[in-house]
C-alpha cells in the first residue's frame, strides 16, 4: 500500500475542527496527528513515535489512553475521507473535508506498545450511509499488531 502523503485528511478540516489536541493543526501544544489515505482510497494510515511523557503503569510501554486517542483522532479523519471520497472527490488544497465525530469506539489491547517506536494505524471502511461510518482499525508497532478497534462515527451536523 502506498499513501499520498501531500495533504493530510486533518489539514483539510474547517477552521472550528482544527483546535483537537489529537490531531488539530491549529493546536500548538497537541500532537497533530496526520492521517493519510492511500492511493486507491480503501485504507488511510497514520504514523506517530509518542514521547515519553506517554508511558502507561509499566515503564517503556505506552499509556492506554494514549492508545485510544490514536484511534479516534485517526478513525474519525478516517471517516471524513471515506464518505468523501464515497462521492468521487479527492483532497486538494482547496477542500474542506466534511467532519465525523466519535459515537462509539471499542479497543482491543493485543500487546503492549513499545516506546520509542514508530506506531502505524491503518483504518478500512466497514460500511458507510448517510449519517455514520463504521471503521476498523489496526495498530501496528515493531512488525506486530499491538491493538485493534472497531468505531462507529457520525457525521457532524452544521449547527454542532
């Protein structure tokens, strides 16, 4: 699989979602998370190293939390490009990609995930309608599947 790594999906969104600490461009103190889809648009795939100030109960591994703020930031981007590109658009510097938010979101802890090493989250639609995406999620860590997770996001209405 091969990423189209020229715009990200979250440097698209309208001016009030880009404040997110995940993932907002306009948030100096977040981690501006990026997710990209791939060529033929059936995945996206996100790419982070957490810093240190991330590390869960056991030394060296990453906070749980952390893990589950990886996926939403991801899998919400993720839906926005899917129902988007559902409708035969692709991202340009002149999109304002439409917003999904979190409804539900269920985690499976596989393995621990490393510190110091880069994280990989690749989401695949499960199915789209007019008003919600379910997403499927891998996270993957030193050639390993460390977690899944399976989201079921809404689209956000004008007036939220």
């Amino acid at each position: 699989m091969t990423t189209n790594e020229t715009i990200a999906i979250q440097d698209t969104y309208g001016e009030r979602f880009q404040h997110c600490w995940g993932c907002g461009p306009k948030n100096e103190h977040g981690l501006h998370l990026k997710s990209y889809p791939s060529d033929d648009g059936a995945s996206c795939v996100c790419h982070i190293t957490p810093d240190e100030a991330f590390t869960g109960g056991v030394p060296s591994n990453l906070f749980g939390g952390m893990i589950a703020m990886i996926f939403d930031c991801h899998g919400t981007a993720s839906a926005a490009w899917f129902a988007h590109h559902a409708q035969g658009l692709s991202l340009n510097s002149d999109t304002i990609i439409g917003r999904f938010i979190t409804a539900h979101l269920e985690v499976d802890f596989k393995k621990p995930v490393p510190m110091n090493t880069e994280i990989s989250v690749t989401s695949r639609l499960e199915e789209l309608s007019e008003r919600k995406a379910i997403i499927t999620m891998e996270m993957e860590a030193a050639g390993e599947v460390r977690a899944t997770a399976k989201m079921v996001a809404v689209r956000v209405k004008d007036n939220m």
